[in-house]
C-alpha cells in the first residue's frame, strides 16, 4: 500500500477504510521502497530473470536521438494474420502475435495454388501501395510492381475466374419440429430473463431468481414465435476464400483490386482490373 491506511469518516463512511497519499516523497521511490524487497527476496530463492540484451542493431531506433518518423523502423513489419506459402517446408504459414509463424491448413491441391497467387497478390499490392506513398520510389519502379501484380492477376482469372466470384446458397428450410424446438428454447430464456427482472424490480438477488411461471402474455408469444419459425436466407458463398486466408488482412486489399458485377446469384459475372494497374492510387503528397 502507498500511503497510510485510515478509517473513513462521516454518516456514509464510518464503515470504509481509506489510504491518505504520501506527498513527501515521489510516487517512483515508493514503489521502489515497496519492490526492491520483494525483487532481492526472490533474487535469493533462484527466483530471478534476466532477459538478454538486444543486438546495437535492435535498439538503434530507440536510442538515437530526435523524433521518430517511421522511416527507421522496418517497413516490411509482419501484420497479424498475414499468410505466405513456406517453399522450404510446403506448407502454408500465418503469422499471430506472440507465436510468429505456424502452419495452417489448406484442403486440396487446386485451393492450394489459388492462395498461393492470392497471398502473391496481397504482398504484391501492399508493396505497390508503399512505393506510391514513397518519395525515393520512380514511376519506373512502380511500373515495375505493377507489371508483376498485373501478371499474377491474370493468372489466376484466366485458371479459375474473378477474385470476387461467389455462389448463392440454398439453406435447408425449418422443420415443424425445428421450429418448435426455436420456439421452446426461446420460452425458457424469456422466463429466465423475466423472472430475473422481477426479482430486481422487488429488490431481490436477480441471480438467485427462479424461471418466470406465469402465462406468457400473446403479444410476447407471437414474436417469440415470429423469429422461431424466420426462415433461414440465401448468402454469398467463396469457397476460395474460406479457411485462414479469410484472416489475412490484405485480403480487402485484393479483392479491392477487381471491380466485380454479378446477377444476385453470382452468375454472368464482369470482371475488370481497378485503377491501381495504371495508376498511383495512394500518391505521396507534400504537407501544404
């Protein structure tokens, strides 16, 4: 504790204990008062850790000077989430925090070669959109980019069709007795949550409530009915872009890339490359 323990005062405070701060000396040499102890304690039963020092390299941003504008940290930092394809290993790869890179599944040899394009695609475009924001970056260099990402864009239409591609499933309708069974489960939370409130409104422990027993009131019973027996809608379906690529977060970027129409069902689907091929979409500009 920090400070000096006291019994509070008044009508509403008699029974409550309070801590009167330490002004005289400062807040970190308390708590170095208060940790060194317990630190030398542990030091003496085995208890110690010491971590490694870093390499100069690692903490040279850290250490030098000035004010940090990003250009001397790595611009190629690893997001969360983000996949690659381990050639070494065959195997594809994501990266999580605190765990780095480990494998992840990928079921069948053909959607193993789409995200092996689409992961291509996500570096490619994260590294186009970097060299438009770059001062030191020419148009030839960003051509060059382009090209490549262009190239593996028309790969992978030309083999399996537009990024954006989907299919409109067709749900299996509610049973009657599915539906009762929607119905009955709903009942019984709406009692749990009423008999919950009434206990409340009593000034009892809601917690120690018992399920409500009265008549379901009929204006409660037909909706509770209503969204029992709501029949289950179609939705877009990508297979492609099912599994852990759906959590690499340059996969908005990709499909970005395409403009993409369809009928609601995903036939007769268009697609055409954005402006990104031809042009710098992110450009570098000079604050005014």
């Amino acid at each position: 504790v920090l400070g000096t323990l006291t019994v509070g005062g008044g009508m509403y405070a008699g029974s409550s204990l309070r801590v009167a701060p330490t002004t005289t000396k400062p807040l970190a040499t308390q708590l170095r008062e208060q940790l060194d102890p317990i630190i030398d304690q542990a030091l003496g039963r085995g208890l110690g850790f010491t971590a490694p020092a870093p390499a100069p390299a690692q903490v040279e941003a850290f250490t030098t000077p000035g004010l940090r504008t990003g250009a001397d940290l790595d611009s190629h930092e690893v997001l969360p989430g983000a996949m690659r394809f381990n050639e070494a290993e065959d195997r594809f790869e994501q990266f999580t925090l605190g765990r780095g890179w480990a494998e992840v599944g990928c079921r069948g040899k053909d959607l193993a070669e789409q995200w092996k394009v689409i992961t291509g695609l996500g570096e490619t475009v994260m590294e186009l959109a970097e060299a438009s924001r770059s001062r030191t970056a020419t148009v030839a260099d960003r051509d060059v980019i382009r090209a490549r990402l262009g190239g593996l864009y028309d790969r992978y239409v030309g083999t399996w069709g537009p990024l954006n591609r989907f299919k409109l499933t067709e749900p299996t309708p509610l049973s009657e007795d599915k539906i009762a069974a929607r119905l009955d489960k709903a009942i019984a939370e709406w009692r749990i949550k009423t008999g919950r409130e009434e206990a409340l409104a009593d000034g009892l422990d809601p917690k120690e409530a018992g399920p409500y027993t009265g008549s379901i009131p009929d204006e409660v019973y037909e909706e509770l009915y209503d969204k029992a027996s709501e029949q289950p809608q179609p939705r877009r379906y990508s297979a492609h872009l099912q599994g852990a690529i759906a959590r690499d977060p340059r996969l908005g970027m990709v499909l970005a890339i395409e403009n993409f129409q369809s009928k609601f069902d995903g036939s007769d689907a268009v697609a055409t490359k954005t402006a990104i091929f031809t042009e710098d979409t992110t450009p570098f500009k000079d604050k005014a």
